[in-house]
C-alpha cells in the first residue's frame, strides 16, 4: 500500500471516530431536551425546527456535499435518533 493510500485511510478513520462522538453526543443532548420537553408538556418534534435545520445547513454548506445530500444527511441523522431512543 502506498503512503497516500494509508494517509488517507488514517485521516478518514479519524474523521469516522470524531463522527461517531459527535452523534453519541447528539443523542445525549436530543435525550435530554426530551426529557424537558416531556416535563413542560411540549412536542417531542417540531417539524418547523426540523426544515430549518436542513435550510441553515445547507446555507452553511462549502461542499461538495449538495443541498440535497444535506438534506439527505439531516433527515438520517434524525430518523437514527428517532430510532436510537424511541425505536421509531
């Protein structure tokens, strides 16, 4: 294996790692403003909320993920955190 093969690999292992801590975090943080959300009566979605985070997204977005793969990507990561604490 070439040196750039096994940069890369590193890099992206890296990058994969820092993934997963993010999404761990994510679903600590969604778990706890459930739990608020559940103590003061509020919905535990709020699909306004939701098509706003696709539209800052995607705003924020230097590519060269698309604006569809944003929100692609957004509407996974919820749809796993749905899945992950509800078993949605």
């Amino acid at each position: 294996m070439t040196d750039a093969v096994t940069d890369a690999r590193e890099a992206i292992d890296a990058i994969d790692r820092s993934l997963l801590t993010a999404f761990n975090r994510r679903l600590e943080l969604v778990r706890k403003l459930h739990e608020h959300k559940a103590t003061t009566g509020m919905p535990l979605r709020d699909p306004a909320r939701e098509e706003a985070m696709v539209a800052r997204l995607q705003g924020e977005n230097q590519g060269p993920l698309s604006d569809d793969g944003v929100a692609e990507l957004v509407q996974f990561v919820l749809g796993l955190t749905r899945k992950e604490l509800y078993g949605e």
